[in-house]
C-alpha cells in the first residue's frame, strides 16, 4: 500500500502505529540530511522519506517521526544510518556505455603509455554505490586479454571506489553480483574477469585487487595525496544543490592533473570556478586544462 500525502505535505500510514511525517518532520530531516551530506531532499520526496524511515522507526520501536528525529539529533551512529537510508543507489554495469566507449578510444592509451613509463595512474569512481561502475572501468582498463593488462597489474595502478553508504561500499569491495546485473557486461570481459560463484558472478582478484573501496562523505576530508587521471562522478551531483556541486567541482578540478579527464551524469553540468579549467571533450565529459587558481 503507498503511503497517502496530504495537501499540507503530512505523509502517513501505513507506518509503525500510523506514524504521520508532517511538514516540520520533513524540514529537521532535510535540515540533518543537507547538514551531513549536502543531500538536497525537496518536499516533494516526503513519500520516499516517509517510507525509507518507517523501517527506521519500526527498528527501533518508536512512534512517532519526531521522536525519531530527535533520536537522530542526539545519536551519530543513527544519524548515518538515517541518511544512508535516504541515498539512492541504483546503478548497473556498463551505464551511461558512450563514457566507457570515450574512456576506450581517448583516455586508455594514454595511461598506458604513463603507466610503462613508470608514472603512478589514479583513478577515482566517487559515488560508486555497490561498484558495478568501478568494476565496468577496471574492465575496459584491463581489456580483452590476460597480456594486454599487465600494463595496469604489474604498474602502479590503483582504482579508489568511494561512497557514503557503508553498506554498498561493503558491496563494492566483496565483488559479487547476481548474474542478471552482469548482462550488460560484454562477453569477451565476462570470460575474463567474472568467475562464476555459486548461481552469482564474482570478479576475479587480478580486477579486484585494482580497487580499494572506502566509505567517504565526498564534503569531508578526501585522503588523495598526489593528483588522478580520472575521476567518475556520475549521477550523485542531482542530489546536491548548485553550492555543494560548485564546491564539489572545484575540488575535482584541483585534484585532477592538467590533462586529466572528469566524466558526469546525463543530466548534470559543470557549475562554479572548477568549470573554468574542465574544457568539454563529449558527452558530459572533460578534460582538465591549465591550472585552478
Ligand atoms: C545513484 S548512485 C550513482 C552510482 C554510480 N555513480 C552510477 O552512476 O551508476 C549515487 C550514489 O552517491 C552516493 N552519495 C550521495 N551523496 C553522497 C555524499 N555526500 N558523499 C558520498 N557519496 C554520496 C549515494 O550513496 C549513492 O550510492
């Protein structure tokens, strides 16, 4: 049964003994929710707030949203499970392809060629969710044979995976997918870098152990000591306002070397003093150039 609104914005039933989430509920969540992770919630997501913090509720035997909400004030630990359970992850491997497609044909010969000439190569999937993103990257790096990715095994290659959300960063890093999440993948990388486990596909370790998956608030502290090639920022940046993407942007533009390349979501743009150095090279693609002042 979906949650009823009423004109007012109360949203309620059928939650834990009809909990209703009246439009003051909705405006401390969103307070803590923007406070925390710069995650826009506008009003009109009152139904999905309500339906994702009833379970909340249920868990911990409350009555009411406000009592929740204060629980949530007062308590760090639920207050990153509150706003974990109000992200969105959906994602699946090989999406938005004409990235990976540009990433092939633009971007891989060159770190290659950085990689054998003895250059450290850094990649970053932030807001990776459960990895199907980070993984599709490592296996257009690794391409259609064992030989053909010695460059990025035996170099100093390293791919992070980050997000928010323990839970998919814990999904990111065990590797395992049911099998019809795989089907984008194409064949000639299923052979090579899925193993099956079970009636599931696992990456194999040589992809694998290419990424280190982490929990990070992207408007925290980034542990990044030298600068990347590469960053994916796809389809998180929708969740933030135009000061939290500025800013977030900004900081991609100086973390990324002159010549490194920043791929975003379909329906984003590049806003603030970071797009004066991210020059367009395709579909929501850029390429650093020049330095940020
Ligand atoms: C819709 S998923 C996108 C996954 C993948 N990049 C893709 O395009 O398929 C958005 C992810 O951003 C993460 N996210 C949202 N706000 C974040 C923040 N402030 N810091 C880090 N990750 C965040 C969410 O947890 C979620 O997993």
């Amino acid at each position: 049964m979906t949650p009823a609104v009423s004109p007012v914005g109360t949203v309620s039933g059928p939650g834990p003994e009809e909990a209703r989430l009246d439009p003051r509920d909705f405006a401390r969540v969103a307070a803590i929710v923007d406070r925390e992770a710069r995650i826009a919630l506008q009003p009109t997501k009152a139904t999905l707030v309500f339906s994702r913090l009833s379970r909340r509720l249920r868990e911990h035997g409350l009555a009411s949203f406000g009592q929740y909400i204060s629980l949530v004030e007062s308590d760090a630990v639920e207050r990153a499970a509150m706003v974990e359970a109000l992200t969105t992850n959906h994602t699946h491997f090989f999406r938005e392809g004409h990235h990976f497609d540009h990433f092939k044909q633009n971007v891989l010969g060159e770190l290659q060629a950085r990689a054998r000439a003895g250059h450290a190569v850094r990649l970053w999937s932030a807001g990776c969710s459960s990895g199907e993103e980070v993984y599709s990257l490592v296996m257009c790096m690794l391409g259609t044979s064992r030989p053909e990715a010695r460059w990025a095994t035996d170099g100093d290659v390293k791919v992070l995976a980050t997000d928010l959300s323990s839970r998919v960063v814990a999904a990111a890093r065990r590797a395992v997918y049911p099998e019809n999440t795989v089907k984008p993948i194409p064949d000639e990388y299923r052979r090579l870098w899925l193993r099956e486990e079970g009636a599931d596909f696992a990456v194999v370790d040589q992809a694998r152990e290419l990424v280190t998956a982490r929990e990070l608030n992207l408007f925290g502290e980034w542990p990044m000591r030298q600068q990347y090639d590469v960053i994916f920022c796809r389809n998180v940046m929708i969740y933030f306002d135009d000061n939290a993407t500025s800013e977030l942007i900004a900081r991609f533009a100086r973390l990324l070397r002159p010549g490194g390349y920043l791929y975003i979501g379909h329906s984003e743009r590049l806003i603030g003093p970071g797009a004066d150095v991210l020059i367009n090279c395709g579909q929501t693609i850029f390429r650093k150039e020049g330095a940020l002042q």
